[in-house]
C-alpha cells in the first residue's frame, strides 16, 4: 500500500495525525475551517429559514446532542 502524502506540506503522513504528517499541518487545516478558508458550497441558513422549516430545528437538535 502506497503511503499517502500530507495534504499541507506533501511530507509522507503520520499515522498518528493521518492524513497529516504532523499536529502543526493537522492544526493548520483546523485553522483553515474554522476561519472560512475551506468551506462546503451551498445556501446560507438563516434564522428565518430555521423557523419555517421544522425538519432544520429537528436536525440542529439531533447534532447538539451527539456532542
């Protein structure tokens, strides 16, 4: 099986921070996330959305929880 390659800085990756080489480059992608570097596309919600769609507070509920 061929090692993959850290996704920040191309080392070979560590099995301890897969798919990162190291907790710096984990940490760095963290970083990129919680900052809107990375995101997933899609339609903002809003809190009007929220109210008008019963399923949403059912799911935001269901993720509070698994917490």
């Amino acid at each position: 099986m061929k090692k993959e390659k850290c996704p920040m800085c191309k080392q070979s990756s560590s099995a301890k921070f897969e798919p990162f080489c190291s907790e710096k480059c984990a940490n760095k992608d963290l970083g990129n996330w919680l900052t809107g570097k990375y995101y997933i596309p899609g339609e903002k919600v809003n809190d009007e959305m929220i109210n008008e769609n019963p399923e949403i507070i059912d799911i935001i509920k269901k993720d509070k929880l698994d917490f």
